[in-house]
C-alpha cells in the first residue's frame, strides 16, 4: 500500500512540473524565419544568430557594407545599431 501511495505521489509531482513549463508558440519565428526576415530587408552575411529570453532575436549582420547588431522582435520589427 505504501509503495502504491509513494508511486501515485511521484507522478503528481512529476505531472505538476511538466505543467509548468512553457511551450513555445506556434507563431514564434524561428532560427531561420529571423534569417530570412533579416535577408528580405537587406542584411547579408548573418551570423551568431541568438534568441534570448524575452522571444527576441539578436545577430550580427552587414548592411551596406557595415557590420551592426541586429534585434528583431517576435512582432516583426527589426532594431540595428
């Protein structure tokens, strides 16, 4: 009886840490949609392609022949600096 109640415990416990964990949605752009995105508005040669955190996107790309450090954001805007 004892091993049936600590066998039923470790599957609640193990159910409630399954249920805390966050799925990535479905419309979140991944890896190669960013780079893609980044290639559509003019940027070549994107490299240490990053997503933090927050759902953003950071990398390195060239645009006009500069290197800047591009964020684009799960809406769709793209930040360079």
């Amino acid at each position: 009886m004892i091993r049936f109640v600590l066998a039923a415990l470790l599957m609640a416990i193990a159910g409630s840490a399954a249920a805390q964990t966050k799925p990535n949605p479905a419309n979140a752009p991944g890896a190669a949609d960013t780079k893609v995105r980044l290639q559509t508005l003019g940027y070549t040669d994107v490299h240490d392609l990053r997503r933090g955190a927050d759902g953003q996107w950071t990398a390195k790309a060239t645009r006009g022949n500069v290197e800047k450090s591009v964020t684009a954001s799960p809406n769709g805007s793209v930040i360079a600096r």
